[in-house]
C-alpha cells in the first residue's frame, strides 16, 4: 500500500527516525482538505515512546478539525535543521513523514498528560505550564497520529 523509498542509500533506520520526531519541535500535518484540496498546516508535535504515537493539540472548531473528522488519514512531515560536512556548502538534511490514521484523544487525563509533556518540549517553566493549561485546557483537542508507515531519509541539497 505504501511505496518503498527509491533511493535506499539515502534511507534512515527507524531508530533514527524516532529520534527527529523526539527532538524536532515542529512539522507540517497534511490532511485531506476542502474539495480535495490537500491541506497541510505546521503543528508542534509530541512524539509518545510509550504507544508510538504522535500527538497534537488544537481549538476545537476550523478547517483541520472539519478535514479530519471527515477523513482520519494524514501524513506528518519533520525535518531537521540539516548539517554541513567541512569545507562543503551543501545542507545535510533529514527527514521523516510518517503517514497514519488520525484520532481524537477523549480522556482528559491523558490530554493533560500529553499537554504537559508537549509544554515541556518548549519550556521547564512549570508554573507557566500549569497556568496555561488551567486557562486553555478546556478549549483543548487533542489529537493522535497512529503510525501506519514511516520512512526518513538524509539528502544532500548539492
């Protein structure tokens, strides 16, 4: 169903893969949208070692929310800052687009949970965290991406 990657040489272990969607703050979340359009919007994400998943947060209301109950598949996009090797003026980058079914997170405790773990991504403030949570909590959606397939690969821009 999902196609192999061509250039093997330039493909990612998935361990590595796993390791940029830890580290990396942000990607671009496509959904089918709108008249067919395909809609993709930058989300910060949370990647969950414990179920594999990755996970989102959002208003509850607008176009993604609309797209997505429509239909759950999605791909998610992170790449990294990228690399140059010495004396080369090529970027080095990373990727990984993992592609999914996407699913509304109904307990609140685990949309806490992720809200906080996410929160921490961007900063160890724990007052602020727990400020914004208290005042945004209840306008909240979560959202989880549960992996289907998932590639990455590291490509040279020379």
């Amino acid at each position: 169903m999902f196609r192999e990657m061509l250039r093997k040489k330039q493909q990612l272990p998935e361990e590595e893969c796993i390791g940029i969607l830890r580290s990396e703050l942000r990607g671009v979340l496509s959904v089918p949208g709108d008249d067919g359009y395909p809609y993709g919007m930058p989300l910060n994400h949370y990647y969950c070692e414990e179920d594999g998943k990755l996970y989102f947060h959002s208003g509850k209301k607008g176009h993604k929310i609309d797209a997505i109950r429509r239909c759950p598949k999605a791909s998610f996009c992170v790449y990294d800052g990228g690399y140059r090797r010495e004396d080369d003026w090529a970027l080095n980058i990373r990727s990984v687009i993992v592609f999914g079914q996407l699913e509304i997170v109904e307990d609140q405790e685990k949309l806490l949970d992720i809200a906080r773990r996410l929160s921490r991504k961007f900063t160890d403030d724990e007052q602020y965290i727990d400020r914004e949570i208290l005042r945004s909590g209840p306008r909240t959606l979560m959202f989880a991406l549960v992996p289907e397939y998932m590639t990455g690969k590291l490509v040279n821009e020379a």
